[in-house]
C-alpha cells in the first residue's frame, strides 16, 4: 500500500476496495499517531499525508455510493 496514491488509480476501485483502502490506511494514521506519542516518529509530515489520503479515499467512495443509490 502507498501512501500517496494517485487519484486514477483510487478513482479505478470499486466502492469494497475503498473502504479496504479507507480502513488500511486509517490503521496506518492510528500507528504513526501512537509513534508520535511515544517520541519514535521520525517524519511527522506522514500523519499529514496519511490524513488526507483518508479524507481523499473517504471522498471518493462517497460519491461512489452516492451514484450507485441513484
């Protein structure tokens, strides 16, 4: 799993590898929160880009649902 993966390539999932997505990579945030309050955590920058490839993959399967119920 990259952390930084490209919009095509989540675009291109179906809405069950989303939420696979989503939950990966909010187990990913939770384990580099718990480094930083352990003062392990050597790049702080990844619990910012961790937190917006969930928001970015939540995005998405929200409007996939959306165009699925209509």
């Amino acid at each position: 799993m990259k952390i930084a993966e490209s919009r095509k390539e989540l675009r291109q999932k179906d809405v069950a590898a989303l939420q696979a997505e989503v939950k990966a990579l909010q187990k990913t945030h939770f384990n580099l929160r718990m480094q930083k309050a352990t003062q392990q955590l050597g790049n702080s920058a990844q619990l910012r880009q961790t937190r917006r490839a969930v928001a970015r993959a939540k995005t998405l399967l929200a409007e996939k649902q959306a165009a699925a119920a209509q």
